[in-house]
C-alpha cells in the first residue's frame, strides 16, 4: 500500500514537471489587465446581449476581484449605449490601440485577459471578429498578441466561427478559448454568457476547489457545462463546442487536464489586482478561512517551484514538488472535514 502510494506521487509530480506553466512570481503577486470588445451585433437583440454580457464583466472585474478600472479597458459597438462603462468604439483602429497601452502599463508576468463577444466570419481561409468597419482576422490578432510576449495571456474568442483562431494564436504564454470547434460552427453561441457569469454570478458552482476565486480554466469548464445543459433543457441539438489551448500546439480540448494535455496555464490564470485580492469570497469563518488561505499560500509555492525548475536538479525540483503536493491535498482533505464535506472512512 505504502509502494503505490508511493507511485501515484511520483506519477503526480512527473506530470506537473511536464506541463510546467513559466512564471516568475506567485500568482498572487500579478496583476490583471483587461480588454472587452463587443463587435458588430447587427441585431438590437444581440446589441443587448452582447452589451450586458461585457457589462458583466467589467463590473465583476472591478467590484468582485478588484481589479483596478483603469486596467479594464470595455470597446464597444455604440459608446451611448452604456458611457460609464465603455470607453471607446470597438473599431479596429481603438482595439490597436488598446493593445499598444496594455503593452506599454503591462508588467512582465502580469495576466492579460482578452474576450471577445459577438459574431464571426471565416471567408477566403481567413477567421474574422467582426467590428464597426474593418474586421480584424485571427492573424491580425496575433500580431497584436506579439506585442505581449512577457505576459500571460488568455485570450476568449465568445464569437460565432471562432474555432480557427486557436490554430492561429496558439503559442507559447497563452491560452486560448474559443466558443466553436470549427469556423464553421456559425449559429449564435451562448458561451460567452456563462464564461462572465462564472465570475459574476455563477461563483458557487464554478469556484469548483472552492479556494474563493475562478481560475480561467474553471470558467471555461462551467460554462462548457451550462452551455450543455442549455441545449439539452432547450431540447436543441448543440451547435457550439468550446475548446481551450494552452500548451501551445495548436489543437483545442474540450475536456482539459492540467496534468495531461491542456489547463496547466488557464488553471494557474485568475482576475486579481496583485495585492491578495484572490482571498476575496472566502468563508467567514476564521478557522476555515485560515485553513483556505494557507492552501493559496501552498498553490503560490507550487508556481513559484514551478517557475524555478531550471535552476533546480531534477532530483531536487521532483522531491520537492512531491512535498508541496501532498502538503496541497492534505490541506484540502482538512479543507473539507471542516466543512464536513468528506465521507467517514470505513
């Protein structure tokens, strides 16, 4: 018994070293930069649903996670619409320019979050996100995406046809999530709803570790979820599949294993202002919340092991990340007896 455990370990430890996510300080030490476009709606339906939908998330960004507002950046279809929350028109010219002024405030590190809504094109091999004018295609993205090389990037395209993007942003210090498998998924999609409001107003469910933030990769598995069931209470046949990159090759999953194949990085991304603001949303009780903030100091310790692995022998980065990752799963076993969420042992 003391052999297998023994093995599983091991096992456990020899994956995070294989889907190592580069950082250079704990996450909690970040800071999140974000940009929201709504692009063109074409229909003062999806005008509505795509305003409220970025609304959403600028308001939890800022309120819930305390982000600071001037490092959110919301573009728009119609400024009017919402003045106190939009900052500018969502042409191409002012989502260059956005990316120019995250670039140039953003640190090395630092979490940039990029999300998309509205509606997509794939015409002539290109994959397109359509604005006011001139679209910008999935390659033009890319370029822009260049510009944040030292920066961890997660990059939501919530759009219609928006499967082709992942092939052509995909790369090293990004993940990237994409509502459809294919550029030819074009019926409206309703990922994008349930991405925000896992940060909003689905925290219960999607907080699945319940550590008192959402990772990216938890909100992409929340809202994949309710995006199923949407469709299946609808009595719809599903016409969306979302997928997430982020070991950089070029293939989306729809069912991301950190340890495996896709997740390391989206698990490791959160909305946080760099100065603890991932404590936000823990229990109230003093014992139980202390029990939650030493695993977040343990999950830091983990990343920051993670980030320093090349100036570690093997033997001594595998040793002690199998220490920190039964320290991490001890915490979480106390985690849950005090919350009287484990099963009595027979």
């Amino acid at each position: 018994m003391i052999r297998l455990a023994h093995r599983r370990t091991a096992a456990l430890c020899a994956a995070a070293v294989a889907t190592t996510v580069t950082m250079a300080t704990p996450v909690a030490a970040q800071q999140t930069h974000i940009l929201v476009v709504t692009g063109l709606s074409g229909d003062p339906e999806y005008a509505e649903q795509f305003q409220e939908w970025g609304a959403t998330l600028v308001d939890a960004a800022i309120e819930r996670y305390e982000v600071p507002a001037d490092q959110v950046v919301y573009l728009a279809e119609k400024v009017e619409v919402d003045p106190a929350r939009i900052d500018g028109r969502s042409t191409l010219e002012n989502v260059q320019q956005a990316f120019t002024d995250i670039a140039s405030r953003a640190e090395p590190n630092d979490h940039v979050l990029v999300l998309l809504i509205g509606h997509g094109s794939h015409n002539s091999g290109e994959s397109r996100f359509n604005l006011p004018g001139r679209d910008l295609t999935a390659q033009d993205y890319g370029m822009l995406l260049d510009t944040l090389d030292t920066q961890r990037v997660t990059f939501v395209n919530a759009a219609t046809s928006s499967g082709g993007f992942i092939e052509a942003l995909s790369g090293e210090g990004r993940t990237v999530v994409t509502a459809t498998r294919s550029a030819g998924q074009w019926n409206e999609t309703v990922f994008g709803g349930y991405f925000v409001n896992a940060f909003a107003g689905g925290e219960e469910d999607s907080d699945q570790n319940k550590d008192g933030r959402v990772s990216m990769l938890e909100a992409f598995e929340y809202a994949v979820a309710q995006v199923a069931r949407a469709y299946e209470e609808d009595g719809r046949l599903q016409t969306e599949h979302a997928l997430l990159d982020d070991n950089g090759d070029g293939e989306g999953t729809r069912e991301p294993d950190p340890l495996t194949t896709d997740g390391a990085m989206a698990r490791a991304s959160f909305l946080t202002n760099g100065e603890g603001s991932g404590l936000a949303g823990l229990p109230d009780d003093p014992a139980i919340r202390a029990l939650y903030e030493e695993r977040l100091a343990l999950q830091e310790q983990v990343e920051g092991l993670r980030a320093t692995r090349g100036g570690t022998d093997a033997a001594g980065y595998s040793a002690q990340m199998e220490k920190l990752l039964v320290e991490l799963a001890l915490k979480t076993r106390q985690i849950r007896a005090a919350e009287g969420n484990v099963d009595t042992p027979r």
